[in-house]
C-alpha cells in the first residue's frame, strides 16, 4: 500500500469504527427481536455478498443467489428489512465522517476547503475584487433553493427522526471527551434508537396526501433552515468583518432564501387545489411563527437588563411602555417589558393569521403586526439600544440569529411556486374568451393571432370571468387557485407567492395567457402597468430548449410586456427542465441543448437590458440533472449566473442534505459560494473554444441518435421497460401524492421524468445518465482521426464537459450489468429480451471504455476516491438487496399478491434507494 493510500485510510478509520458499531448494534437488535435464526442467515448472507465482491468470486456469486431465491416470506422480510436499515446507518456514519472531516480541517486551521464562503471571499480579494464589487453582488444576489416533493422520496418523517437522534448519539462521541461511563450511556442510547428504528414501520399504510408532503417538508425547517440559515448569514458577515472597517457593520441582504413547490405545483397533479394552497400557506406561517415565539421568549429571559445599571435608548422606553406587561417585577427591565411587548404583537399576529394563538400565553393583550417588516423594525429598535448602550454584545447572540430569521422567513417562511401545464392555460383562457366573445375560437388562432388577442384583453382591466357564467370544473379551479394566491399576498405579504411558471412552454402566447389569468384577480394591473409576481416559462423539450431564446426575444419585443417587466426590476426568470429533456433526448444531448440555451438567452437577455435569473429543474440523480451543486454552478456558461440563479432540491434527496443540521449549513453555503465565485471569479478566457463547440455539437447528434434509436424507435422498448425494472411496483406505492404518469397510459411520452429514472436506478442500470456517450464518441472517432486528443483536451480546459464527465463516471460506478442482467430476465418474452439487453450491455461497456480513455483513470472513480470507496462499502450490502427484489418480483408477477410479497418489493426499494442516494 502506497504512503498516499495508508493516509487515505487513516482518514476513514474513524467512519469504519462508526460502521462497525452501528452495524453491531443492529446486528444485536435482529438477534434480539427476531431470533438467533435470523441473525445467523442475515450474516451468512452478509458474508457471502463481502466476499463475492471482494474477490470477484463467481461460486460466492451463485451461493448467494441461490440463498436468497430460496428464501421464505419472513426470512425474505428479515433479509431485506436488516440490509435496508443498514444502507441508512451508512449514510449516517458518512454524513458524521465528512462533519468531522470538516471540525478537524477548521481545528487544524487549514485553508478554507472548496466550496465553502471562506475560500470564495479569499480568492475574491486575492484576485482584487473591490468592497463595491462584492457589496454589489450581496445587493443584487438572489440564491433560492426550492423544496420539491416528488414520488420518489421514499423515507418517513418518523424513520427520519429515529435517524437525526442517531446522529446526535453519534456525533456526541466525537465533540467530547467521555468518561467510560458517559460512553456506555451513549452506547445504550444509540441502541434504544436503532432498535425504535427497527421497530418503527418503514413503509407508509396510506398514500401521501399534498398536506402531507407539505408537513413532511416542514420537518426540514425544525432540523436545519430556520437555525442553520441565520448562523450561516452571521458566519458570513463575520467572515467578511475581518477584510477591512467596510464590512464591520454591514449586514448582508437576505439573498439566499427558500422556496417551495409543495402545495403549489399542480402540473399533473389534481391533488393540489386552491384550498391546498391555503392549508399549505397556513401551515408553513404556523412553523415560522412558532419559532419567532419560541425565540422571543427565550430572548426575553435572557435580556434581564436593569434600567439602574444600563441605559436603554428612547425608543426602547417607548416600546416598552407601549408592552402590555405591567409586572412591578420588571418596571426596571426595559428589555422584558419592549420583548414582552413584542411578544404579545407577536401571539395576535398568531391568532390574526392561522385563527388560533399558538405558543405561551402573551401576558396580555396587544395589536398584531401588519407584516414581518414590523417586527423587524421593533426588534432593530432592541438591537440599537443595546449598540448605543455597550451591551453590544449582547446583540450578537439570539437577538442577531432572530433578526435574520425574521428578514429571510418573514410571515411566511418560504415562497411557494405555482406551477401549471400549458395546456391547462390554454383550456382556461379559451373558455373564458369563448364566454364574452361567443363564437370565438381562441384555439384555432395560430401563434401571431393568439398575441394579438392576449394583448388586446391585457390592454384593458376588464375581467373575463362572469358569476353567471357555468364554467368548467377545470375553470373554476385554475381561477380560484389565482385568487388564492392574491388572499395569500394580502395576508402575509408578497414574497409568500411571486413565482408562477408554466410547463411545457413553447411560445410567447403561454406567457401572455398566464398573464390574462393573473389580471382577473388583480396579480396584474394593466392600468398601473404592474405585475406583482414573476411569469416563468418553463423550456422542458430538446424542441422547446433549442426555441427558448426565440421565444423570449418575440416576448421582450412586446411593449406592453416590457411595461410589466419595469416593476419587476427589468428581471426576467426562466426555468430551464433537465428531466424531460433527459427523457426526451438522453443524458448527453439533454445537458449540452441546456447548455446551448443558456447562451443563446444570455445574449437575447442583454440585448434587450433585461436581467436574467436561471430556474434550474435538477434533479437528484444525474439523469435528472443531479450532480455535486458546486460543480454544477461553476460550470454553467460565462453570465450564465450573474448572482442569481434558482434551483430545485428534489424529494429523493431533500432528506440526504437537510435533515442533518450540519450537512445541511455545508449544502446551503456551497450553493451561495458557488454562486459567489461564478458571478465574481469567471473569467472571459475561460469560455470554451470554439472547436470544443463543434465537437460537443457531432457528440450531441450522435448520442440522441443512439439514445433515441433505442428508447423510441425500437419496437417492444416500452413493454422491455415495464417488465425489466419496477415501474409498475412504483406507480403503486404510497410514497407520493402525484401518478407517475401524466396520462392513464404506459406510454414513455406520458412517463413522469421521476419515475422514469427512478426506475432505472433500482434495477442498477442507470441507463438515463450515461446511454449513448458511447456510441457517441466511436462515431466521432470514425470522423476524426485526432478525436481522442480534442476529446481529452476538453476534459482537461473545459469545466462543462468535465462535469458532465464527472457526473457520468459516479453514475456509471453505481451501475452494475450483472444484477441488471437479472432485472432483464423479468421480460417474458425472450426475443425482446435477447433484441435489447444486449444493446444496453454493449453501450454500457463502451461508454466506460471511453469514459476511462478521455479521463485517463485506470478505474471508474479513480479521480474520486472517497466515493469510491463509499460506493466499495455499500455494494456487498446493496447486491442482496436487489436480489431478492427480482425475486420477489417474479412471484409477485406469477400471480402471488400476498401481502408480505408486495410489503417486501416495497421494501426493498426504500432500502436501494437509501444505499444509492441520489436515486430518483
């Protein structure tokens, strides 16, 4: 073993250990709770997956294959339950091993590591970044992490929460020195959890309801946003304090905020209605409100400062006179008396809003706040006075945390985004222009007469819809969803509400239908010229993303339009789709027309003065766009970000990143350091060549004609697909509010993006994230005798092409052919079977085999190897896994429906889920 490799593996003892003992602890919780018997099998199972991976053992193989076919019902329940619990106490080892990668790095006082605000703002004035330059970036910046829930999040709120007490066990062992009595309290209290974990259902008895995904993605807000976000605003602003007096007293502008489609996005999904909307709106100001309270109490005991030993400003005598806490117990404690105030404000702000008080009792009656710019504003009169007094100390604590929360959550506490399939739009406007105007087909107009009949109703603030007009059930709730969004604003404000996108957008007509539907109530106001929330387009399709600059330049060229876009702050957001785009055109097409768009808007986009804000649709998994977030910003097009950008966290893994505090600070601060250096640290001469564009140009053609030859122009593809992975099963489960499909077909078309690479995922092929690179760069090869050399040349110049490649390489580590070959052996009909499965094996080997050529790497992940190893780890531990699901499937789909069949199929998708990760 190599100096380098021995120091590798130093580093991972402390994870090792970790493993061992949560793997020990759960081995002891099966052999308690389901036998001797149990446990033996379980290890014998365990033992043979080690060494048929290990040794590439081909008898180990076919052991244990035969072991797990011949499972019983319960033995298969015990087998699938323990290596599934186990994939999570994984993770947990890990997240805990890169916290304490990141304490030791910080002790040691290291240089700030990549990705994080320290080493950004560092090589910002290394490179000579004026404080103006920076100021500008923190004044116009907006980064916007969006909350999806999709049907691929598999994990509950309850096996979440026995999961975060693990690793609050966990993590204590490594923050303090123990006595050996404080480590066998913490050796039991970790198996109290495992064995609540153990003994807590894993699977959910009902499908999600949008509420529930709605307090589902609450949960997030306890674990990490609302403590975390605060503390990573304070570490900036002290970070930037110690370059110079400039920054000492500056505070930051709220420009990283949350956001959330959970209650608002309706494309596809007819769960979500305008009462939803309210319900989800409501429940998400519960949560803000209640910390607010919390905090304010607790800060209210701790302020116990006497008026006889410190001076208080005239304003905070004033709010403290004003506080209905009349106690002669704190006539002297001005700080009390104005939070006790505040306090109250604070409770009828409660009961004003949701219809009830929550919290302790207020300690007397007080007016509610019209906004959280109130609140704001009676708590930088505390901050103030404890500044002017020499208490400023004191501010810098709970009241500093408190003040942020309040600027960045407000009433609140995230935006919700609607969002709505064009089509649905297009219905709606048409009935409601066919209703004033009878005879008038709004449908049959083309593009240019659909433009001319929007502007014309756009241009007068006349409504549409009538009270004695019989409308569509369609209809009426697309316009009660709108004037449920119009309450919300009046309500809490307007950034609860102030993104609107459309799906499937393919021409300047579905904006200016959106903008119609906005105008009848009131979002719109043509005689103001005024438009309170942003229209977004969404460009999903290879077509759409490659009209997408068009389509804006014919928009910007509309007056009227341009009219509404000056009270929008000449900004404009587009969203961009990398699900249906992978699905329409494959992993490579998918990313470079995405990337194509990019530039082509750029240039539109300052060609016509507007700013422009990117809405990346990524998903988990890199065949939905996944991918490291650092990378991924960086990698963008040169203007791409210009301090704003969007992007969406998905269902499958939301948990991963944010149900851990800690992780998730680090997640949230390489999105804001990612976007720091892209807008202040990109270099003009770091633009691709333009050779490199030509090339990704022939990759691109040659890789959508692989990838469409087989998804859809070979005959029996999509009956392959439902027979060789798990859709169907899937489709089934209680893990979503949304179908799987847009339409009650099993059309591929149809097929949720989601689902569709979830399913992939399970039968460890991942076909949507590599199929086609192969095929790809043989035909270029054929064409260009140097090829290899340009290709690897890119690799090494251009950070596009290089995560692209990057991305692929993780995907394809987690791919494995053998088990997929099995997967493939739930076809029925052996033609089809023998027709394409081996087109899959074929370019799957090629891909790799082209992969490693242009990388230089001697193995998948060789530039990688902590996830290497990572992936190493949790092989023998997910192989048994999707063994017995093919196992199960087979009986489930010869006819056994019996219920222990369908629990464990279920079963074992949580757990290959849980030990892919990024999997949906």
């Amino acid at each position: 073993m190599s100096d380098q490799a021995k120091q590798e593996a130093a580093k991972d003892l402390p994870l090792k250990e970790d493993i061992r003992l949560l793997g020990r602890i759960l081995g002891d919780t099966v052999r308690a709770q389901e036998g001797d018997a149990a446990f033996d099998l379980i290890e014998r199972v365990r033992q043979t997956s080690i060494r048929f991976r290990r040794d590439d053992d081909i008898a180990a193989r076919r052991e244990l294959e035969a072991m797990l076919d011949s499972l019983s019902r319960d033995q298969t329940i015990h087998v699938v339950r323990a290596f599934s619990y186990f994939s999570h106490l994984s993770n947990i080892a890990e997240d805990q091993h890169h916290i304490r990668r990141s304490r030791m790095h910080a002790i040691a006082g290291s240089a700030p590591r990549e990705g994080t605000m320290a080493r950004a703002i560092e090589a910002a004035f290394d490179a000579g970044v004026s404080n103006e330059q920076i100021a500008t970036f923190f004044e116009e910046a907006f980064v916007g992490p969006v909350l999806t829930a999709h049907p691929t999040e598999v994990s509950r709120k309850s096996i979440l929460n026995c999961q975060l007490k693990i690793a609050q066990f966990l993590d204590a062992r490594d923050r303090i020195q123990m006595t050996p009595e404080e480590i066998e309290e913490n050796d039991a209290a970790l198996r109290r959890a495992v064995l609540t974990m153990w003994q807590t259902r894993m699977l959910r008895p009902t499908k999600l309801s949008v509420l529930d995904e709605v307090d589902n993605g609450l949960s997030y807000y306890s674990y990490t946003f609302l403590r975390e976000l605060p503390k990573l605003y304070v570490a900036l602003e002290n970070l930037l304090a110690k370059h110079g007096d400039t920054w000492k007293t500056m505070e930051l502008p709220a420009f990283l905020r949350m956001g959330s489609w959970i209650g608002g996005d309706r494309d596809g999904n007819p769960f979500v209605t305008a009462d939803v909307l309210r319900e989800a709106m409501r429940m998400q100001s519960t949560v803000a409100l209640e910390f607010y309270l919390h905090e304010l109490h607790i800060l209210g005991s701790e302020l116990s400062l006497a008026q006889l030993l410190v001076s208080a400003s005239d304003q905070l005598i004033e709010l403290a006179d004003h506080s209905p806490d009349k106690s002669p117990h704190r006539s002297d404690e001005p700080y009390r008396r104005a939070l006790a105030g505040i306090y109250a404000r604070m409770s009828a702000t409660a009961e004003n809003l949701l219809g009830h008080r929550v919290g302790r009792p207020p300690v007397g009656l007080a007016e509610p706040y019209a906004s959280a710019e109130d609140l704001a504003a009676d708590l930088e009169t505390v901050h103030r006075s404890l500044l002017a007094n020499g208490s400023g100390t004191l501010a810098q604590g709970r009241l500093r945390r408190i003040r942020r929360a309040v600027k960045v959550f407000g009433f609140h506490l995230a935006a919700i985004d609607l969002r709505q399939n064009s089509d649905v739009h297009e219905r709606t406007v048409a009935e409601l222009l066919a209703a004033v105007r009878p005879g008038f087909d709004y449908r049959a107009l083309d593009e240019e007469g659909r433009i001319a009949a929007l502007l014309e109703e756009l241009a007068t603030p006349r409504p549409l819809a009538s009270p004695f007009v019989q409308y569509s059930d369609e209809t009426v709730g697309e316009l009660e969803i709108f004037r449920a969004a119009a309450e919300a604003h009046r309500l809490y404000g307007r950034d609860c509400i102030h993104n609107v996108i459309i799906s499937k957008t393919d021409g300047v007509s579905d904006m200016l239908e959106l903008a119609l539907l906005l105008k009848e109530v009131g979002l719109l106001r043509p005689h103001e010229r005024a438009i309170d929330v942003n229209i977004v387009p969404l460009f999903e399709t290879i077509g759409d993303l490659q009209a997408a600059s068009a389509t804006m330049d014919r928009l910007f060229s509309i007056p009227a339009y341009r009219e509404l876009l000056a009270t929008r702050g000449d900004m404009h957001e587009v969203m961009l789709g990398y699900s249906d785009s992978n699905k329409d055109g494959g992993f490579m097409t998918s990313g470079w027309e995405l990337y194509k768009a990019e530039i082509q808007l750029i240039e539109v986009f300052k060609r016509h003065g507007v700013k422009m804000r990117l809405f990346h649709g990524r998903g988990g998994s890199v065949g939905r766009g996944g991918g490291p977030s650092y990378q991924a910003i960086l990698a963008q097009p040169g203007g791409a970000v210009q301090g704003k950008i969007r992007l969406t966290e998905q269902g499958e893994v939301i948990s991963s990143k944010y149900a851990n505090p800690e992780v998730g600070q680090r997640n949230l601060e390489v999105l804001a350091a990612a976007t720091f250096e892209a807008t202040l640290l990109a270099h003009p001469e770091a633009a691709p060549r333009a050779e490199y564009l030509e090339v990704m140009d022939r990759l691109s053609e040659h890789a959508f004609k692989a990838y469409r030859g087989l998804v859809y122009e070979t005959e029996g593809f999509e009956k392959y697909f439902w027979e060789s992975t798990v859709i169907s099963e899937i489709a089934n489960l209680n893990i979503g509010s949304r179908p799987a499909s847009r339409k009650k077909t099993t059309s591929i078309e149809d097929l949720r993006a989601i689902p569709w690479v979830f399913s992939w995922a399970q039968c460890r092929l991942m076909l949507p994230g590599w199929f086609g690179f192969g095929s790809a760069v043989r035909a270029f090869l054929a064409e260009r005798p140097d090829g290899m050399q340009v290709l690897q040349s890119m690799h090494k110049e251009w950070s596009f092409f290089a995560t692209m490649l990057s991305n692929m390489d993780m995907v394809l580590a987690k791919s494995d052919i053998a088990i997929a070959s099995r997967y493939a052996g739930l076809v029925r009909d052996e033609a089809l079977r023998n027709a394409i499965f081996p087109r899959i094996r074929a370019e799957h080997q090629a891909t790799i085999d082209s992969l490693l050529a242009i990388t230089g790497q001697q193995e998948l992940l060789d530039g990688n190897p902590l996830l290497k190893r990572s992936i190493r780890n949790r092989f023998p531990y997910l192989d048994p896994l999707n063994h017995v699901q093919v196992e199960l499937l087979h009986r489930y789909r010869d006819g056994n429906e019996e219920e222990r069949i369908k629990r464990g199929i279920h079963l074992s998708i949580n757990g290959i889920a849980a030990g892919l990760r990024n999997s949906g």
